[in-house]
C-alpha cells in the first residue's frame, strides 16, 4: 500500500533531499572532465564504455536480490527504464561530450546548466504540482539565467572554447542544445516513475536503470568501435577503461541514487533547481584542471547560481514538515 500522500503545501525530509542534490551534482560534475582527459576517444566510444561499465557494476549489485528487486517490474516499468537510459545516459553523455569538444567545457555547462529553469518550469505546471506557483519562482530562475549567461559572456570574452572554428562550435552549441533537451526530459520522467511507484527504492531504481542502460550500450558496442577505426595505443585503453569505471561508479551508481533520494524527497520545482550544482561543481573541477582562479565575472555567475538555488529552496521552506526517511 502507498503511504498517504502529504498535504500539498508540505515537503517532507526537504534537508535530507537538498544534501542528496548537492551530493549528486558534486559527483555528476565529474562527467564534463572525461572529453577532455580522452581526447583521443570520440563521443560514442566514451558513452559506450562509460555505460558498458555501469551496466556491470549495477548487474552484480544487483545479482544477490535480482528476483526481489525485479518482482514489482511490469513491461510499462522496463520500457520506462529503457527510454529513462537512454535520454538521461546514452544520448545526454554523447550529445555532451560532443559538445565540449566543439565548443568548449564552459559553453556546455552553461547551456546544459539551464536544466534546472526547464525542470523547475515543467514542475510547477504539473497537474497538482505542490509548492510555489511559478510567479514566486520568477525570481530565483531569472537569477540562474543570468548566472549562465554571466559564464557565456566571460567564456567569449576569454577566448576558452576547445575548438576555434566556427561552424564546429555552432554544431557544438546544438548538441549542448539537445543534451539540454535529453537531460530535461529525462529529469521530469524519473521524477513521475520515483513518485508513481513509491513501493521501489531509489537505489533499485537506479541501478535497474544501469542494468537497461549497459544493455543499450552493448548493442551500441559494435557501432562505436566502427565508427572510428583509429588505432589506439594500449595505455590509451586501460585510460579509457579506468576513467569510464571510475564514471560508472562515482557518477552514475553512487550519483543517480543521491538524485534519486533527492527526487523522491523534494518537489519537483525544487528538485529542478539542485542541478544547478552539477553546473557549479563542473566549473569548480574545470578550474582545477586548468590550475586557475576563476575571473570576477566567474565569480559573479557563481553567486548568481547559488543565490537562484538558496532563493528557491527558501521559498519552499515555511511549508517544511519534520523530515523523514524517503
């Protein structure tokens, strides 16, 4: 039996389902870093041994309680997991790693940083979505924007794009674009599958994704290694394997079960805007990589963005219930 549903104005555990969030951006950060330290592997073949790897390590995860975890499955559940996979893991990884390398670790994470308006605008227009109306989100949304647009600004300014020529950046932009798109629709639908099955953990849930996830990327697996026949020397390999396992577990195992406690924990106008975290996190690591201090316009977009979570999340707040366990 599903617990009773809480009143509309109440969001339980909202502490605990902002710290998932945060913890989920923190790891999912990580992801923009891998084109650039495998820069001699094209999107596909980095999507494909990324979720190869997740889909093993969520299989043996799994292999000691495969049956009680399977048991509440239906064939709408398994077709909800494939397309789940593919929009919020194939597809966005290819499409994002494409887009670094054209146009630049700050250019994606701006554009793909603009999921958590989508998000926040596609929860509040839900049918009884709870929480705020989307007018006392104007404000907290308006700030995201122009924290992202304070990033674009100051990577055309500086001239930081991987790639100069034109038509590939536009090209690059269009699939920071479309990963934008595949990650947004993907956040919304797991969301609806977290609150439509209560009676599925948020852990099971992603790891079950995994599973449908690796078996995509098998049957991807040939179309990769002939996409490009570029030979490879073998420590180029053990590279791509050991970053990919290392993605596998820290971004999508250990990561999608924090969003999956945050999506469950928080409403969705809320739970939208915690992307922003990925976002930060990537520039954070981004920084580091190329051993910098950010800039003031840098610095500006980060106060922007954290000042667009803080004002949303305080919004949501006078109706905070005693948290519990989600």
């Amino acid at each position: 039996m599903s617990p009773p549903a809480p009143h509309p104005r109440t969001h339980p555990g909202l502490a605990g389902g902002v710290a998932s969030g945060v913890a989920a951006g923190a790891l999912w950060g990580l992801v923009f870093l891998a084109p650039q330290l495998l820069p001699d592997f094209g999107a596909l073949q980095q999507s494909v041994a990324r979720y190869l790897a997740y889909g093993v390590l969520a299989l043996a995860l799994l292999v000691p309680r495969w049956r009680r975890a399977t048991a509440p499955l239906g064939k709408a559940e398994w077709r909800a997991l494939v397309a789940l996979s593919l929009l919020g893991n194939l597809l966005y990884f290819v499409l994002l790693a494409s887009a670094i390398h054209a146009a630049g670790g700050a250019a994606t994470a701006l554009i793909v940083g603009l999921v958590p308006v989508v998000v926040t605008v596609a929860g509040v227009r839900r049918h009884h979505a709870s929480g705020p109306r989307l007018r006392a989100l104007a404000g907290p949304c308006v700030l995201s924007v122009l924290g992202m647009a304070l990033v674009a600004v100051d990577a055309v300014r500086a001239g930081r794009g991987l790639n100069s020529d034109a038509a590939s950046s536009i090209g690059g932009l269009a699939c920071a674009v479309g990963a934008l798109v595949s990650w947004s629709a993907y956040s919304v639908g797991n969301a609806r599958w977290l609150e439509r099955r209560p009676d599925i953990s948020s852990r099971d849930w992603s790891l079950l994704t995994g599973v449908a996830t690796g078996g995509l990327a098998l049957l991807l697996a040939p179309l990769a290694l002939l996409w490009d026949a570029s030979a490879h020397e073998p420590g180029a390999w053990l590279r791509l394997l050991g970053i990919s396992s290392a993605l596998a577990l820290f971004a999508s195992v250990v990561g999608n079960a924090f969003w999956n406690a945050a999506s469950r924990r928080l409403p969705l106008s809320l739970a939208g805007q915690m992307i922003v975290f990925e976002t930060l996190f990537a520039l954070l690591y981004g920084f580091l990589w190329e051993w910098r201090l950010p800039g003031l316009l840098e610095i500006a977009a980060i106060a922007c963005l954290l000042g667009g979570v803080l004002w949303c999340a305080a919004r949501h707040a006078p109706a905070q219930a005693p948290a519990h366990a989600g």
